[in-house]
C-alpha cells in the first residue's frame, strides 16, 4: 500500500472522525466553507506556535461556526484571568467578524498524539540537540505511555552534512495497511542554522474494535 497517503484521512469514518464537521448544501457553499475552514485553522496556527496543540476541530451549527482546541496545556492559551483568551477572540472577531466561537479542550495523553510529539522532536532539533539523542528520546516518551508502536523519519542535512539523508527510528508495531489501527500522523520542519529539517511522526494506539466487530472512531 506504501506510504502515500495521510494515515488519519484513509481511515475517515473507519477508525477516525472528520476535523471539519460541517456540511454544505450547495457547491457555491462548499467552497466557500472550504476557504474559510482553512483560514481559521491558519490563524489559530499562526497565533499559538508550538503550544501542545493536538488537533483544530472546526464546527459548523445552524447559528455560528465553533473552533474546538484540543490542548495539552490550556494555562498557556487562557493566560491569567483568561486574558489571553479574551485577546485572541478579539483578534478572531476582527478577522472573521461575529458569529465564532472558540473552546479549549484539554487531552489527557499529550504523549500519543503526533503532533505534539513532532512538534517537540523540531523544538529540541532547532535547540542544536543530536538527532539521534531526539528519536530515541521521542520513542521512549511515546511507548512509556502504553502505545503499542511509534515510528520517527527524520530527513535533511543532518547534523550539518553537506548531503541530506534521512533516519529512521521504529519501536513496536506500526501497521499501516490495516484500517482497524488507530494510527495518528503529524508532518513538521525545525527550521535550523543549515536548512530545513522535515520530521514525521506514526504512533499506533493498538486496533480499534465495537462488539459487534466493527471499528469506533476514539478520542485522546
């Protein structure tokens, strides 16, 4: 099957749910939810850099569109007093008008989420760490938190070559071709002194199964 295709969007309605959660009637419609989906999600990406933010779940109800924040660290979005929540909506209403609303839900395993994971193997990678003393600090994080696999590629000029390459780091069990592996992906670069280096992160949470021997999507 190779590689080729996001884990989480192949497995959309088997194991995982859509991030988008709306519905158009028209074609004109779609579109322009589509181009609005996007420029939230930039915002909010833009707005909070590296924040242990898991997913962007962006809602769409009869009255008003809600942008849900999934979050292992909700104290360094809300501030003190919610000050920097309050500063953010403001910025978001000026942005995109009235009619949004923004909720924070924290996750309970920051570990088994990918994105959190990339994002803190580009932290350390941009903080002049040794590659290698990162991917092994990545699984030993990830499987100390009962997942079942976890695989890291990191790819580039690599500890300053002159000729990128990449390096792989597997522990586990990482099944890509079945649909029934709750499988989460995340794409990042660390921006460094000496170029770009790109790091992809799988983690595996087991095979995901209802009594009745169906696949259930499941949350953090």
């Amino acid at each position: 099957m190779g590689q080729k295709v996001d884990p989480r969007w192949l497995r959309a309605w088997v194991t995982k749910s859509w991030a988008s959660e709306w519905f158009a009637k028209t074609k004109a419609q779609s579109s322009e939810f589509f181009v609005q989906d996007i420029k939230m999600r930039n915002f909010v990406e833009k707005e909070f850099v590296r924040v242990w933010i898991s997913k962007v779940v962006v809602r769409k109800t009869h009255n008003e569109w809600e942008v849900i924040i999934f979050t292992s660290k909700t104290a360094q979005i809300l501030g003190k007093d919610w000050e920097k929540l309050k500063a953010f909506e403001t910025k978001f209403a000026k942005k995109f008008g009235p009619g949004y609303k923004i909720t924070l839900k924290e996750i309970r395993v920051p570990e088994l989420s990918a994105k959190i994971i990339a994002e803190f193997a580009a932290s350390q990678i941009e903080a002049r760490m040794p590659y290698r003393k990162v991917g092994k600090s990545v699984l030993e994080k990830v499987m100390q938190k009962w997942a079942t696999g976890v695989k890291i590629m990191i790819a580039g000029r690599l500890w300053w070559t002159d000729i990128a390459r990449s390096e792989k780091f597997i522990e586990g069990r990482v099944s890509l071709q079945t649909f029934r592996a709750d499988i989460d992906y995340h794409y990042t670069t660390a921006m460094t002194k000496y170029g770009i280096i790109g790091i992809k992160v799988w983690i595996s949470k087991g095979e995901i199964f209802t009594k009745k021997g169906k696949a259930k999507s499941k949350e953090l």
